[in-house]
C-alpha cells in the first residue's frame, strides 16, 4: 500500500540486501504454502488479513497460499 511496495511474485529463498550495486535476481518459490509467522513481511503487511491476502491477484505461474499452521 506505501508509495514503495511492489506487489508480490513469490516468496524469496535467501535473505537479499537492496539498494545501489546489490543484487538484482534471486530465486524464488512461485508455488507452496506457507505459514505467515515463518516469513518476514514488509510494513504494509500488518495484519493478518493483508497477508492471507498477499499474493491474490499475483501473475501466473504465482500460485501461492499464506495460511496459518492448525
């Protein structure tokens, strides 16, 4: 939702630093279900509802649930 959040593809597999002369690609998973305790979130995401919903609406291939552990 800020003016600097880009809407999610996948969920990144290795921590990556941003900003000038850092990486640019890394790899992803594009498919999986996740536990939203087990990823780190950007700011935006601040409730649980804005991450449950994350990745609706994501590009295909992008099939990715974010759901609680039972």
């Amino acid at each position: 939702t800020s003016a600097t959040a880009i809407a999610p593809l996948g969920v990144l597999i290795t921590p990556v630093n941003t900003g000038a002369g850092q990486t640019t690609r890394a790899p992803i998973y594009r498919a999986g279900n996740f536990n939203p305790a087990g990823l780190i979130w950007h700011a935006d995401y601040d409730t649980d509802a804005k991450k449950a919903a994350a990745f609706r609406g994501a590009p295909t291939p992008t099939n990715i649930m974010v759901r609680k552990r039972l």
